[in-house]
C-alpha cells in the first residue's frame, strides 16, 4: 500500500506495529521484508505489550517460550531496519511529553551586508548573507467559528470530519463554515435609523492631527511611503560593555554566509571573528524588502565548535523609549535635597544579609542532576514547554476522540516548573522565616465583601468598629468641594439605604457643575472627569446606576446650552474620549440603558 500510494515521491513512510507477541509467526521471509522496508526507506516502530526493555527498566518474568522467540524475532526485525522498539508501557508514558514541530528553515533577508559605500570605492566590505530566525513565539491553533448545518434532517448526521479553514472556507459534516462581512456606515439622520450604508470604495484614508482628520487622497499616497532599498549596512561599533540588556525590542535572527559561496563563508567568518577578539558589536541598519522600514539591529559574534554566524536583535529608535524616572532603592532623598542611607523604608544590613540567604538556598541553577547524579541545571530549555500551547493540543486530541468525556489535567511535564521544588521550598524555609523576622512582617487584615452599600470594609485585626468609636457617620454628611473625590467614597462606604447613595451623587453632582462653571479655560475639566469616573465605578459597584445616568444627562444638556459658563463643548468631548458615558445594561443589570441608546447619547448633538 505504501509503495503504491507513495511510489518514489518525498514522503515520510511509518509503519507502527502493536503486538502482545503471542500468536505463531514465521520468520522465513524476514530477509525479504528487512530489504523491503529499508529499501522504500521506511520507518519501522514495533510496541510490545509486556515486552523488556532494559533502557526503560521492565522485565517480565516467567514469559511464555512462544512469545519470548517472538519478541527475540522482532527485534532482530527492528535492527536490522534501523527503526525503535519498545514496551507499550514506554509509550503510554511519553503520550505526556511534547513532541516539536520541526519548521522548514524560511529566510528573512537575502542580500548584502557591507560596511562603506560599495558602489564607489573597491575596498568597501560586500559580503552576501542570509538571514533566518533563531527564536520565534510559536502560537498554539486558534479556535474556528462554526455552526450546525440546516440542510440535515432531524436525526440525520455524517460521519465525516469537519475541517474549517480560518479564510472561512467550506464545511464538511455536521458543519457549515462562518463567513464574515462587514459594513461601513456613516451618520444621517434623514436615513431609516440615523444611519446610511456607504460602499468601501467611498471610504477615504486620513490622518489625526489633533483634533482635525487631514485627508491625503491616493494619487498622492507616495508621500507617505519612505522609500527605502533593500540592504544591510553596518553604521557603527560598540563595546560589549555599552549594550544595555533593555535595549532588546525583537526576536532574535541568525545571520549566515550564503549556501554555496565559499567565499563569503571566509568573509564573514573573518568579520566575526574581528569581533569576538575585540569584544565588540556591530550596528546595521536593516531594510528586508525594498520600500519597508528600516530597522537598526544589533550584530552580535557567535563562535561555536560547528558553526560561526552573527546573531541580530532589533534596537530601538529615540521614540521607543521610555525613560521614566523612579525612586532608587537603597537610598532616600529628602524634599531638601539631603541623601538617607538608613531609614524606615530602607532594608537595613540584618535584612540584606536574610535575603541573600534566602536566595542562595532558593538557587536552582545547579538544584539538578544528571545520569551520573552530579549536580546539572534544574529547568534546561529542551525539558521547558510552553503550556499554554501544549494543553490546548491535549484537550483537541483527547476531544476529537472522546467527544463527551471530561477533559483529563494537564501533563505533569506542562506543570512541573510552574512552583518550586518541594524539597527546595523545605531546605529554605529556616531562611525564609528568618526573612519575615528581620523584616517584621504582619498579616493583612481580611476584608468583608458585600454585594451593596457597605462593601469591602476593612476589619481591624482588634475587631472593633473604628466608625462607631469615632462617631463618623454623622459628621461626613456633606461632602466638602476641597476634598470632594475621598469623601464621596467615604460616604458610600458607609451608606445602609438608596436615600444616602442619592443624596451624595447630588451632592457630587452640584461639586462637578461648580468646578466647569468656574474653570478658567480647561483646568478644571481633570478634576471634574476624575469625580464623574469616581461616580460611575461606585454607583456600578452598588447596582445603583439611575443616579448616574440622570447626573449624565443632565450635565451634557447643560453644557451644550451653554449653563456652566458658557462655551464647555471641550469638556463634553473629553468625556467622549475617555468613555464615560452612560451605564448600560450590560454593565450593570438594573439600569434601562441600552448599547444603542448609550452610543447615540456619546454624540456631540
């Protein structure tokens, strides 16, 4: 069958054969099969049921004489084509471990890698290169959107397996593929709805800027492409010592000499090597295919025992970075300037010492062994697997043949890295306790959820009632514009009934007005946002959104006609930017709002 369906194309033959070895078998033809099989170059595996096999560490005793002669024949058989033979116990046990798809090397740029300008001047560095990713993030399969077909009769099912493609492409079976389509639309209230259907065609590309889309038509798109030419051009050198590690912004990709030029294999191992004897790296500027954008990576030297190459990572341009300024950690600074080496919320020399070890009894670079029982690394990358990616494939394996059995756990190997080692946790603890000594370390009080009114109130660790000894509740019954945002909570926070909740959002109201009417241009429109987001993630928490919605409402009519001061159309539009509208149904169960009538009111009329 194999030699029939295959004949002598490129095709990856397997023959897997599972045998309990008790029935008769006749070995006069082997010679004929092992020359067979090793001559269409097939891969024989042969799983025995109770087979031994040494290397796994089973053997069965008192075996039957048939079934040893027959295992004793099997082998040979295995052998002699070079192919795998072993116990179904192993089997069964590696159906956990993952197995890697080896991905057919694709490259990214093929081109020259020059240092000067190699049109003008002969002496200039052109070698041809290739390049190729070396890591890369492997997504685990996305889900396809399906539906059940129509056309079938009550009762009436195929047996054949649906295959869906993402492109939306044809069911097969039960199933009927998703097709998507999608419609623009556009603002017109003389249209049925308030809204009209365009065609893709009448849409037109702009840009932002600010608040004003800038139209540029396609006649004139060239504008906005950077012409670039494909290339690698070295622009600079840099020390090993000045390369920052947060500089990484890409995967990474090795660089090689092209196949078959001897050549350039001489000359680019000549340019790595002046490298690695210097300790330095190279910047190129890179453009893959011509008219994209150019990136600049850095070249980093790679000499192994097989292989020479220049592995690149892709640098960042000013805009790329962030550079925001923190507070150091072991020393403070005063408002006045003056430098402290020891305070209150510096680790003092006790701690420091604690933590160190702590982390050295919590090391696992050497916590692993190997065959010998010498120590080794703990967590090597080809015993690491993603998952995420690994899990997904076990839950669509084991349901594509069990259909309605429940999902079984994760392997074992998925799950091994994601805590500790038992024993590591048990060596540290003495450490770990001196830590949280030192450290004075205290427990957090537990909080008391409530689904309304008084919710997440903290529980003193004395268990009294801190707002009763106090007397609060009386006194914070008007809320204070100065401090107007900690008190609203404050009141909420101790509200038993619908009439206090009402009574602070109006109060919180006639503060948010107040602030925009007597706003000198915009600068009070951040405090008057901040107390209306306050508002709505409160009056949501409480399942209380009606509150809200009428505050709403009655903030945008009083702006658009010009009652807070006049012209406030900018604050009206900060709160359509930042999304504060009216609280939907989906949001909040209670209120009446629906998604349509939420987004009609977000419009600026």
């Amino acid at each position: 069958m194999i030699a029939r369906h295959c004949k002598k194309l490129q095709y990856q033959r397997k023959i897997v054969l599972v045998t309990n070895g008790r029935g008769k078998m006749d070995d006069d033809d082997l010679s004929a099969i092992t020359s067979k099989v090793r001559e269409d170059n097939i891969q024989l595996t042969i799983l025995g049921v109770d087979f031994d096999d040494p290397d796994y560490g089973y053997k069965e005793e008192d075996k039957d004489h048939v079934k040893a002669s027959n295992e004793a024949i099997l082998k040979t058989l295995t052998e002699e084509c070079n192919g795998s033979f072993g116990t179904v116990a192993q089997a069964i046990g590696e159906l956990g471990v993952p197995r890697m798809k080896e991905v057919r090397p694709v490259h990214s740029f093929k081109g020259f890698l020059t240092l000067g300008n190699a049109e003008e001047y002969s002496t200039a560095m052109h070698i041809p290169v290739e390049r190729y990713p070396r890591t890369m993030v492997q997504r685990p399969p996305a889900a396809s959107n399906f539906v059940i077909r129509s056309d079938l009769a009550p009762g009436e099912s195929t047996q054949s397996t649906a295959t869906l493609n993402g492109d939306g492409g044809a069911g097969i079976g039960d199933l009927a593929a998703v097709k998507n389509a999608r419609t623009y639309q556009v603002v017109d209230e003389d249209a049925p709805g308030g809204k009209r259907d365009v065609e893709r065609d009448e849409l037109a590309k702009g840009y932002e800027y600010g608040r004003t889309a800038v139209h540029i038509s396609e006649s004139d798109q060239n504008v906005t492409t950077y012409e670039t030419s494909s290339g690698m051009d070295i622009i600079g050198f840099v020390t090993k010592e000045q390369f920052e590690r947060f500089m990484e912004m890409s995967r990474t990709n090795v660089i090689i000499a092209q196949k078959t030029d001897d050549k350039a294999s001489m000359a680019l191992s000549s340019f790595i090597h002046a490298l690695y004897e210097t300790d330095s790296y190279a910047i190129a500027r890179l453009v893959a295919k011509e008219n994209k954008q150019p990136l600049i990576v850095l070249l980093v030297p790679s000499i192994e025992s097989d292989v020479e190459c220049l592995y690149d990572v892709e640098l960042p341009f000013s805009e790329d970075i962030r550079s925001y300024r923190f507070p150091p950690l072991d020393r403070v600074i005063t408002v006045a300037g003056k430098t402290l080496t020891q305070h209150r919320n510096l680790p003092s020399a006790t701690l420091q010492r604690a933590m160190s070890d702590l982390v050295d009894h919590m090391d696992l670079s050497n916590y692993g062994q190997d065959d010998e029982g010498n120590p080794s690394e703990y967590m090597s990358i080809d015993d690491t697997f993603s998952p995420v990616l690994h899990r997904i494939n076990q839950v669509i394996k084991h349901r594509a043949v069990h259909s309605n059995a429940e999902i079984p756990p994760p392997y074992e190997i998925l799950t091994r890295y994601s805590k500790p080692p038992e024993e590591l946790i048990s060596r540290a603890q003495p450490y770990l306790d001196k830590v949280l000594a030192v450290a004075d370390v205290k427990k957090v009080p537990p909080k008391v959820r409530s689904r309304k009114y008084r919710r997440d109130v903290p529980k003193p660790l004395s268990g009294l009632d801190v707002a009763a000894l106090l007397n609060t509740t009386e006194r914070r019954q008007r809320i204070s514009p100065q401090n107007a945002v900690p008190e609203f909570k404050q009141l909420l926070a101790n509200a038993d009934n619908l009439e206090t909740i009402q009574d602070a959002c109006t109060q919180l109201s006639a503060i948010i007005f107040d602030v925009i009417r007597h706003s000198v241009g915009d600068s009070g429109y951040a405090r008057a946002l901040e107390a209306i987001r306050v508002m709505r993630e409160e009056t949501v928490e409480l399942e209380e959104p009606k509150a809200f919605n009428d505050f709403m409402k009655d903030l945008k009519s009083k702006i658009l006609s010009g009652e807070l001061g006049g012209e406030r159309r900018e604050m009206w539009w900060l709160v359509r930017v930042n999304k504060v509208g009216l609280i939907q149904k989906r949001e909040c169960h209670p209120s009446d709002v629906s998604e349509e009538e939420a987004k009609s009111f977000m419009s600026a009329k």
